[in-house]
C-alpha cells in the first residue's frame, strides 16, 4: 500500500499545507483517534479563510443591504454583490444578473419548479411532459412530481443501466415535442456518476424543452461553465465547495430568467407597490425577496476564491487520483461491492458500497468510534438504491484535502468491521 | 466510545435469529412505519384479544439495532395485557431517551437491558425505537378496531 501512495500521481501539490488551511482537520474524537473525514458530499469542511472572511463581515461591517442609508449598508451591500460577482466568475456565467441567491439547491431546483407552473412562455400544463432521471437526489425529484402533480402535467424519467449510467438509448423517446423540461443531475451524489449533460441538453433543445441541472455535486469538484454545460437554469449549493450552508445559487440564462414570473413575494424584489398591485425588479433581484444570507453569500465568495487559487483543474485531478485509488483498494475488501462506475474517469468523489453482511449503519457506526467519518442511508437517494436493489448503503466521499492515508485508514477500519461482525 | 457497549452480543444473537419473524394471521391492524433518515422500514401485524396482546408479527429491513429490537420487543410483549405491555414500552422509551443515565431494570426489560448502550450513541436510538413506535401504534388501532 506504502509503495502505490508515494506514486500516486495527480494528488494537490503542497496537499500537507493546504490541509493545514482547515482547522477541524486537526482534530481528534472520542479515544484520540484523529478525524478522517470522507463525508464531503454531504458537506464540506471549511478552510481558516471562509471562517475569518465571515468573521471580519459580522464584527465589522454587519448592516442589511441594498436599502440602509450608511457607511455599513454600503460595505455591506458591496461584500454581497461582490460575492456575486465571484460566482458568476468562478462558473463562467455571462452576466452577474444571471446569479440568484437562494438559501440552498433545494430552494433554487424549487424556484424553478414553481415558477415555470404559472403563465408564461415557460409554463407547464396539461399534457406536457418533465423527464428527469432515476439517479436524481430527492430535492431534484420531488419538485417535479409537486410541479407535475399540481399543473396535470406528466413525469418521466431515465433509467440507470447495471453500470451505473444513464440509460441513454431511450433519449430519443423520452425527450419528444411534449417534453417542456428536462431536470438531471450533473454528478451523481450516489453513484458518483458524470452525466453527459451537454449531449442530453442538445436533444433537449432540439424539441424546446427547458434544461435545468443539479450541479450540487458538480460545481465543487469540476471547472464548470455554465453555457458549455447546455443549461438554462443550473442549480448548486454553497456548503459542498468549502462555503457555508444556508447559501445557494440558482443561475439562469438571462432570457429564461426574465421571463419567469416571481418566486416569493417581499422586500427587495419589487420594482414598485401600490394596495392593488406590484411590478417587479429585474432578475437576480426579482428571485431574492426579504433579507438574503447575507455573511453566508459573503462566505461563498471567499469558499470560491479559495477554490479559484487551487485551481479547479488541480482540485478536479486530485479528486480523480484519490477516487481511483479508492476504487482500487476498496475492492480489496472482500464482501464489498461498489455500486455505479468502476473508473474514477467515469465518476466523481463519491462512492456508495456494500458489506456484505454488515448493515451500512453498522459499518459507519464501527468506523465511527475508529473516528472515520461516512455516511449510512438511502444518501436522498431512495430510488436509485431500489434500482440497485439495495435500501441503503455507505458512502465514502472524498474532497482537495483528502489523502491516501485516509483512504488505507477506511480500508483497514472495514476490515476491522468485518472481524468485528465476525463476517466469513 | 465504546462498541461493544452498544453490539451486546445479546443483540447481535437477536440480529442473526431474530424471535417472531414474519407476518401472520389473525391480525386487526397492520401498519408501516420508516425511518425517513436512514430507509430503516418495518411494517407490523397486531392481534389483540381480551385486552391481551396475542400475537406481534413483522416484516423489516435495516441494522442489527432495529432488527435485534424488534426481536427482543416481541419477547416482552406477546402475551402480555396491553396495560403492562404500554408500560413495558414506556420503560424502554425512557432508557433510551436517558443519554445513558438511566439504569435498566432486568426484571421488566429481560434482554432489552442490552440496549441501554444504544442511548450513548444519539445516531442510533432511533434504529431502535422505530418497532417500538409501529408496535403502539398498531396496538391503538388494534384496540380501536376491537371497540369500532
């Protein structure tokens, strides 16, 4: 194991000093062992930069924004739409008004959902048709069935083939002129598959139907532009890629965006009010009513510059050296069974398993007291495991600041499991 | 944190050879009960005749803590009025929710003292609640399906 280590290739230069810029990653738990955390596709630990940067805001310059009339409002206002900007960079968006702030992807992949039930050049109804993916997490799967549900609408979906891809043989009669969006992800938060989005995009477009992609497992391990991708509406969350919960982004094509009606109703959406009616800002504003997350969008702008001086090039290579080592020695347990793609080519950080003869909770719940951190469940994912014929399993997921020796600590911790449940 | 508190081999024994499995008849209420975080599902038959809990049986997926806990519940309730089987439940509720404070009494519990571990570790105690929560509530609609 020690001689494949010093020649793993593609790992972050200068890995041991960039860990250093993560403070929970020093830390040891319960009988001193230290922290190996491979739960980064549930949420990611944040670097010393996001905490000070979100600090700094709260002490020093904490006022609401884009209505108080001072000095703080203006710092204020200014780090918010700073931070917007830095996203719009950092996924290469056209335009910085085509970056909503939402409080999740949840809320973002629900904007979308919503809106397009009301009139509009986008509107669902009767005898339409959403297509969306049996790989889906929940929160792109259960806004579509409340969309379709509610507008008489029809939902169908692609299935997974036994790898764990995409059953792309049925592209061509699934999406059809009935079909008015086309909702996917772009990596598999279970799978760890990478969808071919832009191909799916183009068939999309082709019968005008809408794209919309959960680039929640995406955005923090891949260089993502927004336009290549063949999105119209893209959805991602702020906590996966080092920023902070509570802040997310939905970004739409400028066209899209403006003819969609609002989501909720409040402050800072309006254009003007009267008792009987309103008009409404321009987008993003017009998607953002009440006070936002303000230090959390703030957070978000350093998580991506931080993000931005590793280089996502850099930080997607790591990602596949580690998951490619992963896969490798991982199948060296035996009894375990991978479920999606055996190429860390084919898939990002997240690998979902099965111990044969240990129940996931079970095995997390041993790696746990070893201080290793998975998870154990459905990981939202409820139908693609029913497809795989499993109603759970544990999930490794891995991130910039993980090493190998994480990776040999997770494997001799389920090797240790297998002892402990006295497993053949 | 100590594992072999939490997988007595009290439990693992009930995992591998759980008591009363399988569903069966007669039975006045069934239901279905999930633990929507973690997938854990049981879906569980009640008879009671005479105010007594005749027969418990069920049908379940998930860890060795849910499945030895519904073994071992079926033990302590099955033939039990449903008066002291409620307060049998009740015991089981409070260690549980004790954090590990509380001390388990054998003489009502038996073997269900073995999971007095499971309430250090907060993840886990509703694995071994959930039978427990499907066992009340079939019970009530068993009652009511009695007196209706």
């Amino acid at each position: 194991m020690a001689a494949l280590e010093s020649s793993l290739e593609g790992l972050l230069p200068e890995l041991e000093v960039v860990r250093k810029d993560f403070p929970i990653l020093e830390r040891t738990l319960a009988g001193g062992h230290p922290l190996v955390y491979l739960d980064s596709a549930n949420t990611s630990q944040k670097p010393q930069v996001v905490i000070d940067t979100m600090v700094d805001h709260l002490e020093r310059h904490n006022a609401n924004i884009a209505r108080a009339m001072h000095q703080l409002g203006a710092e204020s206002t200014e780090a918010f739409e700073t931070a917007r900007d830095r996203v719009a960079a950092f996924i290469h968006a056209p335009s910085r008004d085509e970056v909503v702030f939402t409080k999740n992807a949840s809320e973002a992949l629900n904007l979308a959902a919503n809106t397009l039930a009301w009139p509009g050049p986008f509107q669902v109804g009767p005898g339409d048709e959403v297509v969306i993916t049996e790989m889906e997490h929940h929160s792109n799967i259960v806004p579509w069935q409340l969309l379709t549900e509610r507008t008489g609408a029809t939902l169908r979906w692609f299935g997974i083939t036994d790898d764990g891809h995409l059953d792309l043989s049925e592209l061509d009669s699934l999406i059809t002129e009935r079909t008015k969006v086309v909702s996917l992800t772009w990596v598999s938060n279970m799978l760890g598959t990478v969808n071919p989005v832009a191909r799916i995009a183009e068939r999309a477009h082709q019968v005008g139907a809408l794209v919309v992609v959960d680039a929640s497992q995406a955005v923090p391990q891949l260089c993502v532009d927004v336009v290549a991708s063949g999105a119209d509406l893209l959805a991602f969350t702020g906590h996966k890629c080092v920023g902070p919960t509570g802040i997310g982004v939905l970004w739409g094509k400028a066209e899209v965006l403006d003819q969609l009606p609002p989501f909720l109703g409040g402050g800072e959406m309006i254009e003007t009010v009267t008792m009987e009616r309103s008009t409404y800002a321009p987008a993003p504003h017009k998607f953002e009513a009440g006070t936002p997350p303000i230090v959390e969008a703030v957070g978000l702008g350093a998580a991506l510059d931080y993000l931005g001086h590793l280089g996502m090039d850099a930080v997607h290579t790591h990602e596949q050296a580690i998951t490619g080592y992963a896969l490798e020695a991982l199948q060296t347990v035996p009894g375990l069974t991978v479920l999606g793609p055996l190429s860390a080519a084919e898939r990002g950080g997240a690998i979902s398993f099965e111990l044969e003869g240990a129940h996931p909770h079970d095995v997390a719940t041993v790696l746990d007291t070893r201080g290793i951190a998975v998870r154990a469940g459905h990981h939202c994912a409820k139908p693609a495991h029913a497809r795989f014929g499993v109603q759970s399993s544990t999930r490794m997921s891995s991130y910039l600041y993980t090493t190998p020796e994480e990776i040999d600590a997770l494997v001799e911790g389920l090797e240790y499991t297998r002892s402990y449940f006295k497993l053949g | 944190m100590d594992l072999d508190s939490l997988y007595q081999e009290i439990i693992l024994d009930h995992y591998k050879n759980p008591h009363h499995k399988g569903l069966r008849e007669p039975f006045e209420a069934e239901v279905h009960h999930v633990n929507p975080t973690c997938g854990d599902e049981v879906t569980l038959r009640v008879h009671v005749a005479d105010g007594v809990v005749e027969d418990v049986s069920y049908d379940a997926v998930g860890c060795s803590i849910s499945q030895a806990a519904a073994s071992v519940m079926t033990d302590l309730v099955i033939g039990k009025p449903v008066g002291e089987a409620m307060g049998i439940h009740g015991e089981f509720l409070a260690l549980m929710q004790g954090k590990g404070t509380v001390e388990p009494d054998e003489d009502v519990l038996e073997d269900g003292i073995a999971f007095a571990g499971v309430a250090k570790f907060p993840s886990r105690v509703k694995c071994a609640l959930l039978s427990w929560m499907a066992w009340k509530d079939a019970t009530t609609r068993s009652l009511e399906a009695n007196h209706g």
